[in-house]
C-alpha cells in the first residue's frame, strides 16, 4: 500500500528536525519553498505542517515561517500503549514477530500487579517488534484472562495489539510506565542480536481500565541505539504540582555489522 503523499513529507521534515538539519529556533523553509523542493502542491505540504504542529515540534503559521520548537514529537495517551503507533510518528515501518503465547499462572509479582488470586490464569506473550525491519524491542505482556483470551487466537503479526483490544471494546482507560536499564538476558540477547548483559531501556507498565482495575501488565525491553526518554517538566500556575511526559524519539537500529 502506499504512502500518503503528506505522510512521507512530514517524515521527511521530522527527520531533518530530530537531526538537528534544522535546528531548534530555526524557520523551517517557505510553503513555496518545499513545494518547489519537492515538486507538489501546497495541500501535501500544509497536510504535513499541520502534523508537525500537532506533535509540537514546530509552531507559527499565519502567513509566517513555521519555526522548529522542539527535537522529540510529543506523543497522545495511545502513542504510550502502542509500539505500532510510535513508529508511525517518527517516520520508521513498525513489524511483529509473536515468539509465544499461553494461558497460565503469572508469576507472583506480576499477579499481585494485576490484583489476582494465587490460582488465577492470565494470557502470557512474547513478541519481538521491528523497526524497519530490524529487531527494536521486546514484549513481555500479561493479560488478565477475561481480557487476553481474544488474543489467543488473533493474528498478533499483524499489527498494534492496543489498536486490537480497543477494536474489542476494552477499557483501556490510563497507564502507568516506569523506565529503568536492565542487563539483557539470553532470550534478549537472541531476539534483540546484542551481547548478553548488554544494557537496555526497559519500560514496565500496568495498564487500568476506567474503574481502575488491572488489565495489563507488560515489561518492555529497547535496543538502547531505538529509544531513549525525554522529560517535559512545567510548572503550573495554579499549584506547586510538576507535570512531566516521557516521549520515544523511534531512532531506527543500525545495519548490519554496526552494534549499539
């Protein structure tokens, strides 16, 4: 299937934003000018200004340049759940490889995570997901059984197991992630093709319907050289409280023959 037109032009732009092509304070080039660039017509390019905006890494507009307000898109409330999306907003082709899943009792601290008895079942997975091809991340997801017993017979190559759930009707109403580093096991090592006990961003997360109950309970583990966090902290006019967002910059593995 091919790409929109708007969407290649604003992954283009991203690219030469988070590269520091165009730096942070710079104008981007005229509406005139990326036309002429790139041989189209102002609708694509406005398409693709009016999605940089929406991730705040640019701002203006109104007869003005557009002026580059930051290097790392911020994401929406899916973007954190969805690996799928993420990618799709910093420009990469995401991928799915399913290694295993099964129905079975969680391990204790996951089950304590998800609020279930000792005897509970849960659908357990292990997914490698892709970024242009290349090995990026690695899933570990648990689901309370209710939840995840759709899964086990859905294609789970084919693409955001967020997107599948919410198709479903689940409640998949807040998040909360943790980010740590953790040495790579043998199962990371494998699938990842890095060194054991390499480094890795890990990311945990549990994941709560609007009652607050658990649904999921996942462990993600990135290639270091994919992903790395950037925290936005703001003080609010009205309280004390600081308010802060991770964000995935979705940097594309190296080639062959280069490591992390």
């Amino acid at each position: 299937m091919t790409t929109p037109l708007h969407r290649v032009l604003a992954s283009e732009l991203r690219q030469r934003i988070r590269s520091g092509e165009i730096a942070v304070g710079e104008s981007l080039p005229s509406e005139s000018q990326l036309c002429q660039e790139f041989s189209v017509s102002r609708g694509p390019i406005r398409q693709a200004l009016a999605a940089l905006r929406d991730e705040g890494l640019i701002g203006g507009g109104k007869g003005k340049r557009p002026v580059v307000l930051d290097a790392v898109p911020s994401q929406p409330f899916e973007s954190f759940l969805s690996f799928t999306r993420r990618a799709e907003i910093t420009g990469h082709v995401p991928g799915q490889q399913l290694q295993e899943i099964a129905l079975r009792r969680p391990e204790p601290a996951i089950a304590a995570a998800l609020q279930l008895e000792p005897d509970a079942l849960a659908v357990q997975l292990l997914r490698l997901r892709l970024l242009d091809g290349r090995p990026a991340m690695l899933e570990r997801m648990t689901y309370r059984e209710q939840i995840g017993r759709s899964l086990l017979d859905a294609d789970l190559d084919a693409g955001s197991i967020y997107a599948y759930l919410t198709e479903q009707g689940v409640d998949l109403h807040a998040a909360r992630h943790t980010f740590d580093a953790v040495a790579a096991d043998p199962t990371d090592a494998r699938l990842l093709e890095v060194a054991e006990g390499a480094p890795l961003l890990r990311e945990r997360r549990v994941t709560t319907d609007s009652a607050g109950t658990p649904l999921e309970c996942s462990e993600d583990r990135y290639r270091p050289d994919v992903a790395s966090v950037t925290v936005t902290n703001t003080r609010s006019r009205r309280t004390d409280v600081t308010r802060s967002g991770p964000a995935w910059t979705g940097a594309a593995p190296p080639g062959p023959g280069l490591r992390p």
